[in-house]
C-alpha cells in the first residue's frame, strides 16, 4: 500500500497520536479521580472540570509544538500536520469553551461522567481531522457521536429525549450513507485511502460512492436539504452540549470534506462532483437565514445561523483553490469564537443553565447588564458580517476567493443570506437597546461565573481576529 | 499617528463615555464636548499630518489600514469635526450621555471613512458607520420601523459594496489605491460594470437618490436632531464622496457610460424633492425632501466630468453640510419648545423669540442660495460647470428646483415664525445661549464660504489634473 501514501512516512508514529491520546486518556483520571470523591458539591465538579481543563491544555500546547512537522500514522490512516492541528486546536478552545459554560452537565454525580463522554467526543473530532482514509473518518465520526447521543439526553426535560432519539436515528442514518459510499468507493478503488482514491479512474460506480458519502458529510454539517434535525436537537440538548455540537460537530465534519474534496477527488472530476455541495451550501445560506428570522428561542435562532454560517464556509471550498482553503479555516475560527461567546452570553442569562432563553429575556439589556449586551452585540455584529470583527474580514476573504475561482454566483448569495441574516441577528441587538419597564423583565443571572471568562476571551478574539487576520500557511500540502 | 488618532479617539472615548453612571447626562454630555472640541482643534492644527499605514491582508489581494487627508476629505473631516461639536452642544434629555456617547463613535467611523486610503478599508468604516446610527434609532423608539428600514436599506448597499470591493481587489491586485495616481490605469470593461453597479448602488442608497430615498424622510423625522444634523450634513455626503474618490479616478470609463442615468436619477431627485419638500407638513421632512433635492444637483456635479463642476459639488457638500445642520438644530430647538413639528399647528413664534427667528432665517436663507451665501457658491459652480461641459439643458432643468427651494425654505420660516401667536401654544424661553453657540459656528462659516469659496475651490483645482482626466 506504501506507494498510496506518497511521501508520509508508514507505520505508527506515535508524536501523531500524541495529541489526540491526551484528550482521550483524561476521562480515564477524571473517572479514577472521582472514585475518591464521594460528597456533593462544589469539589467534585471542580475537580472533573480542572482535570479536563488541563489535559486540553496539554494536549492543545503538544499539538501547537507539533505544528512545523509533518507525522503519520497507522500506515497512513491518521496524519497529523498544519491542517489538521488548525482544525484540533479549534476543537480543543471549544471543549474548553464548553466547560467553562457548563461547570459540569447534570447532576453532581453525573459529572465525571458527563465530562469523560465530552472529552471522547472531542478526541473524535481530533480523530476526524487528522483522518486520511475512509475507515478513520469513520472511526472518528462514530467516536464524536456517540458520546453525543447520550449527552443530549443528560437533562430532564422531555425535549431533551426527543432530541437524543432524534439525533441517534437521523445521525445513524446519516452515517449508514456515509458508510455505504465508503463502501462503493471501496469497491469502486480497491483501497480506503484518500490518496488511492485520487487517482482511481472515474466508474459510475466511483460517482456514486463520492455522491452517498458527500450526503452522509451534507447531513453531518446541515446542510440544506439535510439540516431539519439540528433546530430540534440543539433545542433539547443542555445549552453547553449544544455550545459543543455548533462548533466542534462542523469542524470535525469540514475537517473530512475539505480532505474528500482537496486530496480524495481528481481534481479533474472533483468540480463536477462538488457541484451539488456547493447548490446545498447556497441553499443553506438563503434557507437558514429564512427559516431563523421566525424564530424567538436563542438555541433555534443560533442553531439555524449555524446552518447558515456552514453555508459561508464551505462556499470557500469552492473551486477547490489553497487561498479558500486558508480562509475557510480562518472563518471557521473566527465563528467558533463569535458563535461560542454567543452562547456564553444565553448561558449568563439563564439561571439553572438549562432553561429556554427566548428573545424577550434580551429586552433592554443594555441598560441592565451594559457589559453582556455589549459583548453579545460585538458577536452578534460578526456573526452578521459586519465590522470590526473577523466577520467582517472573513467574509470578504471567503468572496474574494469564491469570485475569483470563477464561482461569482455563490458569491451572490452569499451576499443575498448576508443581508437575510442582518435582520436575525439585529433583531437581538434592537431587543437589548430598547427602551423597556424593566420591571417587566426577567432579569435570570447563572450562578456560574465561568462563562464571563469565555466571553472575555471570545470577544477579543473576535475583534483581534478581524485586525490582525491570521491564516495558517502550510495549510495545503497536509491535505495532498 | 494624528490621522490614526482622528479615527480611534472618538471611537474610543466614546464608548467609554458609557463607563460614566446612566444617570450623568450632564457629565456625559460634558466629557463629549471636551472630546469633540479637541477633535476640531486637532483637525484645524494638523491639516498636513502624514499617512499612516499598516499591512492588513496580503492575499487574494494587498489591504493595508491606511489613512490619510486627501483634498476633498480634509474638507469633509473638518466639516464633520465642526457639525460634531455643535451637536453634541444640543444634546438634551434623559439620554443625552448615550446620544453624545454614539455622535462621538459616529464621528470616528465616519472619519475612517473619509481618511481610508484603501478601498477595503473605506467600506469597512462604511458598514461601521450603520451601527450607531441604528442604536441611537431603537432608542429613540418612536417608531420600530424606522430603524429597520434605514438598517435593511443601507446594509444592502453595503453588501453590494463589499462585493464589488472584493472584486476590485481581485481584478487590481489591491485595494490601497486611493488618492495613488500611479494606480489610476482603470478596471476593465469585462469587470468594470458589475465592480462600478455595485458601488454605485451603495452609494445612490446612502445618499439617497430616487428612487432609493424612501428609508430617509422618516429616518430623518425620527431622528433626535443632534444626530439628524451630523447624518443629514454629513453622513448623507459619503456616498458623493465615494464617487469622487473611487468612481473618478478609478471608474472613469462606466462613469461616463452611467452618465445618461445618473443625470436622469439627479434630475427626478432635483424636481421630485423640491415639489415634496412644498406640500410637506413636518417642518424636518420639509428639509429632509430638501436635501434629496439639493443631493440630486450634486449628483449631477459628479458625473458631469467637469472640474469646475467638481468644484462646485465639493464646495456645494461643504455648503449643505454646514445649513441643513443648522436648519436641524434650530427646528430641534422649535420642537423641543413647542413640541410639534407640524406647519400648519406652528406659527407666530417670531415675534417672542427673535433669535430663534433669526437663526432659522439665516439657515432658511443659505439653503435657498441667496447670493453671497454658502448655497450660491456652489450652485452657480455647478450650473456653470454643467453649462460648459456641454449639458445645458440639465443645467436649464436644474434651475427650476433651485427657485422652487426659496418657496418651501420661506413657508417653513413663515409658518413658524409669521402670523397670529397660536394661544394654545406653550410659552418658551428664546434661544438659549447653548443653542446660540452651536448654531453660530455654522452660520459664520456659510457666510465666510459663500464670500470666499476659492480654498476650497483651489482643493479641487489643485487635485484637477487626475480628477479631470475623465473627459
């Protein structure tokens, strides 16, 4: 299989995994840990959250030193290098995020247990990224799922089982289809690996399996068509979890279709094959931004300008040019940190975490809570494409990329569900400038201050991000 | 550094106005005027402060953070330093700390705009400048739809804007070119037209233009008057800016072939705002119509080709800048007293309050170009300018609107000032001092325009040889 692989070298190079094993082996002191720990209260959750907090902090710090180098490992399955240390590192500021927000899901006794299925599903996302052939995305997705699944059904209420049993079905569904196209794309090849497929001559049946393994990515990202179960799902699952989903669950999943697009596909077919991704990322942008303008609770509304916001980003792929690749990257970063610091700012305002957050609870914030509204109006502000944030910047380099690779009409929509979208999300700033009896208002405030943290760090890397735009450069020839 | 300054300290402190208590408007209000005054003193001291310059993106194309005077925007800068400063003078009210607070942050982006030396940059602070304006309008609350639809309206331009801004880029290589003669080859006649569509959809919308003008009379109705004063005077002009700055030099050619519509847009604004602003009720959008009419003939300026129609235009944005803030702040002033704006429920207020008659008088009178004020200077530069570029009968039609201003400015004086005193009329106190204060500067610098226009002229002239390259 070696000549498949081109110049990485085989065999298990243990640095690759480095990363990925200490997100995934910090569940296991977390669990042991919590054995000692039989009272309630405060020391337990600490004691689950700083030991995830500071095993993602190595991790993050092992993979920053990683970044310069190239590794493979198992026979090329799992390469780790700029491209996929951008898309852990996110991964990892992400579950930090989420902690931070969560101070431990559920109940004192489940916490542990909560934060160790976090801590997997983040190592599945790292998986994912660094994922160079079919068998591993796969392994990877499966990993993120599943602790997701149960993470979504952590908290009482009824919505929050509706949702997990709607996220099993439809996920598994999702990933029958991805697994099928592996298959065909197997048979088609007679090799899993994404460099074998590259250059394997173009069958119906290479087509096809491209095609069913595109829809499994399409439905993994919500896209439009594919996209009906993230509102209900984010609206069921606790507010952190879906904190988690918005970010690490599309990162992980942009992670394999940039690898599919850039390095399985013949860059001679690959634009026709794409074509129907890049129709479902223009309906995405349109249609999510439509459908959010309806919405009043904060976890539909966000998870619909999530759908949107997947729609932006992949319309950088377009073409499948290095600059779009860069951006795409730089944009998903600059919206992990608008989206996260978003949801930061709900959690701030809901008082057991756990609560529906509906758009009235926004009513004059400004004048209750000047410092909050004024970080959620920055996010707000980026993640409508305005300035002085990375939305700004992001979305002209994503329409500079997209238009000069010959794809002006993505471009246009893109600029078509920008303006749906400024009505979303302005929607929520004129809500927290109006003038209201405040009387009237339920003013909920979290008992958990942790969240200020993340809305600190978010904003300002919303707007350094915007000013100072910096994009990985060796980026590309990882994915090749 | 000064520019840069010009630029963030008014963002800057502006915000932190909103660290002193909600309560503190008199602080609030004070620290502004402190802050918009130093900002004018600034801009008079230091016209020949250098650029400066920072790398902001390299690829698909070269951007830099580059800010700089040029001979048309140090005019606008120090006219939207003085406007600044007589509005944050009339701010009042339970919410004046937020207003100053966002006239100020107003103020900054709107000298980015100006000073931006870099396409991309330019229309960064163009979106920028959406926000304050959009605050100040939902706290305003008068009416929810107002704010929307100044909001919808002008980030649609925006967007277009930026489209064409990325494509700028892609087909130039980079957006640091304005004010660089050495960039000015042009576009491109496959890109040129979509690229200048889009800026000048922007732009007609902000200005505005018929037909895109129907966000303004409301927005201008709801807006408290310090603000309507700054973005009637000023924010209103960005878009001439950008013809002049981006559309001239650099899109030259699908100028001159734009020009039969432009001219067909500017004539319908000229005629349609006048007749308007005659059959208006609410004494602000009496002059909210005038400005659409009045924008309209600068519109004509700006795509005549012609230097000295340029001229005038510059001189005719400084002029309408310098009266419409007067005319804003002194009918605030009537409506604050009265509290009504309505014409036919005013009346007889002159005789009472003969300074505030007064100041309304000298505004009204710059605004319909009385010979020897602001108004006249720039209107008979353009129509000479349009008349000897060879379009004599736009310049003829033009005329017609201009008459037609004397009528509607002197039925706004009369119905407010002229006959019986209405009984049920509240008694108020004439101009205060304050008020004086800042209406003043203003008067003084139409009459000293309208007497001596040749600086600004010579800005233009100066600049001549590549603006004129056009024709």
């Amino acid at each position: 299989m070696s000549p498949a692989f081109g110049s990485f070298p085989v065999g298990a190079d243990y640095a690759a995994l480095l990363p990925m094993a200490a997100v995934a082996c910090t569940p296991l002191v977390i669990l042991f840990a919590d054995l000692f720990l039989t009272g309630g209260g405060g020391v337990r959750r600490g004691v689950a959250i700083g030991i995830a907090i500071v095993g993602l902090v190595i991790a993050g710090v092992i993979e920053a030193g990683q970044y310069p180098h190239d590794y493979a490992a198992f026979g090329g399955a799992f390469i780790e290098g700029g491209f996929s240390i951008v898309f852990s590192e996110i991964v990892i500021v992400a579950t930090v995020a989420t902690l931070l927000l969560s101070a431990g899901i559920g109940r004192t006794d489940q916490v542990a247990g909560t934060t160790a299925l976090l801590l997997w599903s983040a190592s599945g996302a790292m998986l994912m990224s660094g994922a160079a052939n079919l068998m591993t995305v796969f392994l990877g997705l499966e990993l993120l799922s599943l602790g997701l699944y149960c993470l979504c059904a952590i908290s009482a209420r009824s919505t929050a089982r509706e949702a997990a049993l709607k996220y099993l079905i439809l996920s598994s569904m999702a990933s029958g289809f991805l697994l099928y196209g592996s298959a065909l794309l197997f048979g088609a090849t007679g090799s899993v690996a994404f460099a074998a497929l590259a250059a394997a001559p173009m069958t119906p049946l290479f087509a096809l399996g491209s095609g069913l393994f595109l829809v499994g990515i399409a439905f993994k990202l919500s896209l439009v068509p594919f996209h009906a179960w993230t509102p209900d799902v984010y609206e069921g699952a606790p507010l952190p979890v879906t904190a988690f989903m918005s970010v690490v669950t599309k990162a992980g999943t942009l992670a394999v279709f940039a690898r599919f697009a850039y390095a399985a596909l013949p860059p001679d077919r690959a634009s026709a094959i794409l074509v129907p991704i890049w129709v479902a990322a223009a309906l995405s942008m349109v249609i999510g931004n439509l459908a959010a303008l309806a919405q009043t609770d904060m976890k539909r509304l966000l998870a619909y300008s999530g759908i949107a916001q997947v729609g932006y980003i992949v319309a950088a792929f377009a073409g499948q040019t290095a600059l779009g690749l860069r951006y795409a990257l730089l944009y998903l970063a600059g919206y992990t940190f608008m989206n996260l610091g978003a949801f930061a700012v709900v959690e701030l305002m809901s008082r057991d975490g756990d609560a529906v957050v509906g758009l009235p609870r926004f009513a004059g914030l400004a004048y209750r809570r000047p410092w909050l509204a004024a970080a959620m109006t920055l996010f707000l502000v980026g993640l409508a494409g305005l300035p002085p944030t990375i939305g700004f910047t992001g979305k002209i380099l994503i329409l500079a990329v997209t238009t000069g690779a010959g794809y002006a009409w993505l471009a246009g929509v893109l600029i078509l569900g920008t303006a749906i979208s400024a009505y979303v999300y302005f929607k929520i700033v004129r809500a927290m400038f109006v003038h209201v009896d405040l009387a009237h208002v339920r003013d909920e405030r979290s008992r958990n201050p942790l969240p200020w943290l993340a809305v600190a760090v978010c904003a300002v890397m919303t707007f350094a991000l915007g000013v100072f735009p910096l994009t990985p450069s060796n980026v590309l020839p990882l994915v090749k | 550094m000064i520019v840069g300054a010009l630029v963030l300290a008014p963002i800057v402190l502006g915000l932190a106005l909103y660290a002193l208590p909600h309560r503190a408007a008199r602080a609030g209000k004070g620290a502004a005027l402190v802050i918009a005054a130093l900002i004018f003193a600034l801009v008079c001291l230091e016209s020949q402060a250098p650029d400066v310059s920072l790398r902001w993106l390299s690829r698909p194309f070269a951007a830099a953070f580059h800010l700089g005077f040029g001979p048309i925007s140090y005019w606008l800068v120090l006219l939207l330093a003085l406007v600044t400063f007589s509005a944050v003078l009339v701010v009042r009210g339970p919410r004046a700390r937020g207003i100053a607070a966002q006239l100020l942050v107003l103020q900054g982006a709107m000298n980015g705009l100006f000073l931006a030396k870099d396409v991309l940059l330019f229309a960064l602070f163009w979106d920028l400048m959406l926000l304050p304006v959009f605050l100040v309008l939902v706290g305003a609350g008068t009416h929810g739809r107002t704010a929307w639809k100044y909001l919808l309206y002008n980030l649609v331009g925006g967007l277009a804007l930026l489209l064409a801004t990325a494509a700028f880029g892609i087909v130039a290589g980079t957006t640091d070119v304005i004010g660089n003669p050495a960039l000015q080859a042009g576009i491109g006649a496959t890109w040129g037209a979509w690229i200048f569509a889009g800026f000048a959809f922007a732009f007609l919308i902000k200005t505005p233009v018929f037909p895109f003008h129907t966000w303004m009379p409301e927005t201008y109705a709801d807006l408290p008057p310090p603000v309507v004063a700054v973005v009637s005077a000023v924010q209103s002009k960005a878009g001439l800016y950008g013809f002049l700055t981006i559309g001239v030099p650099f899109l030259g050619p699908e100028m001159v072939q734009a020009r039969p519509l432009m001219f067909a847009l500017g004539l319908v604004s000229l005629v349609y705002g006048a007749f308007v602003a005659l059959a208006e009720r609410d004494a602000k959008r009496v002059v909210a119509y005038s400005s659409l009419s009045h924008l309209g003939l600068i519109l004509l300026a700006v795509f005549s080709g012609s230097t000295l129609a340029y001229a005038g235009a510059l001189v005719y944005i400084i002029a309408h800048g310098l009266f419409s803030a007067a005319l804003f702040i002194v009918l605030g002033a009537v409506e604050q007293r009265e509290e009504t704006r309505d014409l036919l429920r005013l009346g007889g207020l002159g005789a009472r309050n003969p300074q505030l008659a007064g100041a309304l008088m000298l505004a009204a009178l710059a605004a319909l170009g009385l010979p020897g004020l602001a108004g006249f200077a720039g209107e008979i530069l353009i129509l000479t300018g349009l008349y000897r570029a060879g379009f004599g009968w736009p310049a003829v039609i033009a005329l017609l609107p201009i008459v037609l201003a004397a009528a509607y400015m002197l039925r706004v004086y009369q119905s407010i000032m002229n006959g019986p005193e209405h009984p049920d009329l509240p008694e108020r106190r004439d101009l205060t001092w304050v008020e004086g204060l800042a209406v003043a500067p203003l008067v003084a610098a139409v009459v000293w325009l309208g007497v001596d226009p040749a600086s600004v002229v010579a800005a233009v002239m100066a600049g001549g040889a590549h603006v004129a390259g056009v024709r």
